[in-house]
C-alpha cells in the first residue's frame, strides 16, 4: 500500500472523512500560490518596469530570495499541520513531502521517461547544430548556470515551483480528499491548475515592460503559457503522486526549461552559429548582448554586452556570405526527415514507458486496479 494511502486510512476518522477539510486544502492552495507570486510585486526591487525588465540580475536575485522566503514559510506551515492533524513522525512527514528517501533510480527514470519526449530536439541540438561535445565537455553548462539568468531557469526556478506546487500542494490536496486513492484524477488534473494560474501574473508584468504591445497578442501569449504550464503540471503531479519523490521533478522541470518547446513543424536546418563552425564563441557573445555580465551592474553590463554585440556584428560582416547549395538542401531535407522520425520514436517511446519509468516504491497513492 502507497504510503500516504496508509497515513489517510490510519488516521482519518471516518472512511468519508478526510484528515483536514477540503476547504482548508482549497484555502492553503491559494494562500501558498499567492504567497509565491505577490511579493514580486511589493517591492521596487521586484517589480518589472520598462527601465528595470525581469532579466535584470537585480531583479533576478530579489526575486530568488522572494521564493526562497515563501517556500520556507509554506513549508513551515504545512509540516505544522500534518504535524498536529495526523500526529505523525517527522521522518513520515518528510517522506510525505518527497524530500527523503532519495531513490537515485526512481528519481532518473522519470528524467530519462521526459527524455524520450525530446529525442528529436536532442538531435537538433546535439548532432545536427553539433553541440554533443558541448555537452560531454559541460562548459556550456558551467556557464550557464553561472548566469543569475540560468541559475533562475534551471535551479532556481524548478526547485522552488516543484516543491511549492507539486512537494506542498499536493500532500495537503491528499490529506484532504475523501480516499484519495479513488480520486486520482482530482490531483492530478486540478492541483496544477494553481501552477498555471500563478504564470497568469506574467500578462501583467509584460504589459509593464512593454506598454505599447497590443492587448490582444499579450493575452493570447499569456493563455498559452498557461495551458503548457498547466499540461506540465499534470505530468508533474503524475510523476510526484507515482514516485514519491520531489527531486524527480525537480530534474524533470530543470530539463524541460532547458529543451523549451518542441519543433512540430518546419524545415530542420544548421543555424549560423553552426555554420560558422564555432558556435560556443558566437553563443557566447550573444549572451553578452541579450544576459550581460555577472556584476550585477545592470548599466554596465548592458554596455558590455552592445560593445560584444557590435564586435560580433563586425566579426560576422567579414565573414564569406553563406550560400544555400543544393547540396546542403538535400542535407536539410535529410535532417528534417530523420529528426521527425526521431520525434515520434520519441513519443512512442514516452507512450510505452508512461507507467513503467514512473513506477517507485514511495508512491504516494495506491494505484493498484488504475
């Protein structure tokens, strides 16, 4: 039996009553999810202007420390009450949340499982804009995430939301079910719904940072930010509710950040970086444009980067004028045709692998008979 199933039927008074009240689990869901999201705004230091963007490293690390306070707050919180409500051991009550055991096997089949789903743009970075020795090497990597930008997007970021929306949210949505066993489906398909939901803010932070985009374009973006982080948010609860494990999608999300969405359609071709044959270089005077520098001087980085990015603009006008042969249109067609194999291999795959690379011995629900 699934151990948070255990810990319900053990503790709840009645076989219909649940250990706290679906009300309560509502009311902390909310709380959590505006604890997480407002205080961008409470502060200069957090809040997006034309003057001060998101990607700002001020803003960057104002904001980590945001989360950071509030997932410690919420975390508090929610071992206090199953602390008081359940009556258990602190070790079950960090088993429940999915910080301990750690199952290095359970945690990288779920990675390896969200991997298939990537195969084809795992190809396209990987061999056809040659960047597989990038990866073996983790140069690339290491700088990176020694970019407040990519500490943001792949620690961070994934940590703070798996454990505030999938490590949190749903041990409360499970204590306050009616047998949660027999309602699945309710935790996976509502809880991420305040995921999406806390993503809703950034329509009104781009607004603020680009006050003469129209609004219709703005909100179509922001309803589809929604419904992928939502749809992600399934996936998430599903893999957390079936492992028992919080670092599982914290990997997960990590790699997704990094993959972003896949090619569905269009031709697959090199891009000039690739072309030019040293695409680490030119990637890396394109940061210096778009990320800055790691002083933390927005001013100055800013101006570091216009002086690369006109180095690079000058680098790249003496280069020969690169030319579509027909060769290289065949090669193209090539790679297209094999990288959209790969994809649907990759589906396929995910498909075949959907229970099997997710099933751990810390599930938290009992899926017997699912």
């Amino acid at each position: 039996m699934a151990f948070a199933q255990g810990l319900w039927q053990y503790y709840s008074r009645t076989e219909d009553q649940p250990i706290i009240s679906t009300r309560t689990a509502a009311a902390l869901s909310i709380a959590y999810t505006t604890l997480y999201v407002l205080p961008f705004y409470l502060s200069s230091l957090t809040r997006p202007s034309p003057d001060l963007p998101r990607d700002s490293p001020t803003v960057i690390r104002a904001r980590v420390r945001s989360v950071t306070l509030s997932c410690a707050l919420c975390s508090v919180i929610t071992i206090c009450i199953i602390s008081f409500h359940a009556h258990v051991p602190r070790l079950q009550i960090l088993k429940l949340l999915g910080w301990y055991p750690i199952d290095i096997a359970g945690t990288a089949k779920p990675l390896l499982l969200t991997a298939f789903l990537f195969a084809g743009p795992l190809f396209e970075k990987g061999i056809v804009e040659g960047k597989w020795k990038e990866w073996i090497r983790g140069r690339k990597m290491y700088e990176c995430l020694d970019s407040w930008i990519g500490w943001r997007n792949y620690v961070a970021g994934p940590f703070t939301e798996e454990l505030l929306f999938r490590s949190l949210l749903l041990p409360i949505a499970i204590l306050g079910q009616p047998n949660p066993s027999t309602r699945k489906l309710n935790l996976i398909l509502l809880t991420p719904l305040y995921f999406g939901i806390a993503h809703i803010h950034h329509f009104y932070e781009f607004k603020l940072t680009h006050p003469r985009t129209p609004f219709l374009p703005t909100l179509l973006m922001t309803l589809f930010q929604f419904s992928y982080t939502t749809i992600f948010g399934w996936y998430a609860a599903f893999v957390f509710l079936r492992t028992g494990s919080l670092w599982s999608v914290v990997l997960c999300h990590a790699f997704c950040n990094w993959m972003g969405l896949p090619r569905l359609w269009g031709k697959v071709s090199r891009t000039v970086a690739s072309e030019i044959g040293s695409s680490s270089e030119v990637e890396q005077m394109m940061d210096a444009t778009v990320l800055g520098e790691r002083s933390g001087d927005t001013d100055r980085a800013t101006a570091q980067g216009d002086r690369r990015g006109r180095s690079y603009s000058r680098r790249i006008g003496k280069l020969p004028q690169l030319r579509v042969t027909d060769g290289n249109a065949r090669l193209e067609t090539a790679w297209t045709v094999v990288y959209y194999a790969i994809l649907f291999s990759g589906v396929l795959a995910f498909w075949k692998g959907f229970w099997v690379l997710t099933r751990a011995e810390g599930g938290l629900v009992d899926w017997n008979g699912a």
